[in-house]
C-alpha cells in the first residue's frame, strides 16, 4: 500500500477531455474489467491526476495490475493504493519504461547480465495490459516480479 508515480502525460487515452485530464472513477473502473482483473469491492476516486483506490484483491500480482491499469492512463500521474490483498505473495518492483527499451534489455538490466531470455516472465507479468512483448512505449510502467516467484 502506498503511492506510485506515473508520467502523467502517457498512456491509454480514457478521457474525453484534454490530453492533461485524467478519466473519471468509472472510465478506470471499466478499464480494470476490460482486463478481466477482479477485486471486491473495488473503489474507485479521481481528485485531479490522481486517483485512488481500494477494495479487497485475490492476489498481490492483481492488486499490482489494478494499479498498473491504473496510472497507465493518459492524464493519470499518482494511484494512491489502498487495496487489501487474500493471498501474500512478493512484490514486484515496477519499472518506467524509456526510449530504446526492449523486454530483453530490461530483463538484463532487472534479472542480470545473461538473463535477457527471462523476458517473458516481464511480458506474462503484465498481462493482460500486454499484448505482444514488442509492443512497450516509453513511460509505461510495468511489473518486474522477482524470478523465484515468477
């Protein structure tokens, strides 16, 4: 639980105002369904480019895809998390993405120099807001789980 930044001027485009307006609560609601990510209750409040939210998720890696779904979005530059979790697993670090980045050299970056192939434990870990491991853009912020847990 806490507070993730984000680059306020990248990402999904949810609005219907200007590119610097984030979307309303059930605009980032229905983004969470679309990705078929669940969580009981889930609450959502925007206040500017921030958004909060909570509810009661299965999993950590869910509450972390919440909250990626989340501050992915045009407009969006905080999600303050406040989403309970039923099942403790280890956190993922998250990692912006900047120009010139594939999978593979994040992976070797994160995992070590030799571990570029562990690039798909990145792309699985950010599915379903992936959807072809070449498809990343500067900005975007992904789940980087730890490899034993992946």
């Amino acid at each position: 639980m806490g507070i993730f930044d984000f680059i306020k001027g990248v990402g999904e485009k949810l609005g219907i105002g200007g590119d610097d307006e984030a979307p309303d609560a059930e605009a980032l609601k229905k983004e969470v369904e679309k990705h078929g990510l669940e969580a009981e209750g889930l609450e959502v409040q925007v206040e500017g480019d921030k958004v909060k939210v909570a509810g009661a998720a299965p999993s950590n890696s869910i509450r972390e895809k919440i909250i990626l779904t989340m501050g992915n979005v045009l407009g969006v530059s905080k999600v303050e998390d406040a989403i309970s979790v039923a099942q403790a697993e280890p956190d993922a670090a998250f990692y912006t993405v900047k120009k010139g980045d594939t999978l593979w050299k994040i992976s070797e970056q994160q995992y070590g120099k030799g571990k570029g192939a562990k690039y798909n434990v990145i792309f699985e870990a950010n599915k379903p807001m992936l959807k072809h491991p070449d498809k990343i853009y500067p900005g975007q912020v992904l789940r980087i789980p730890p490899l034993d847990a992946a």
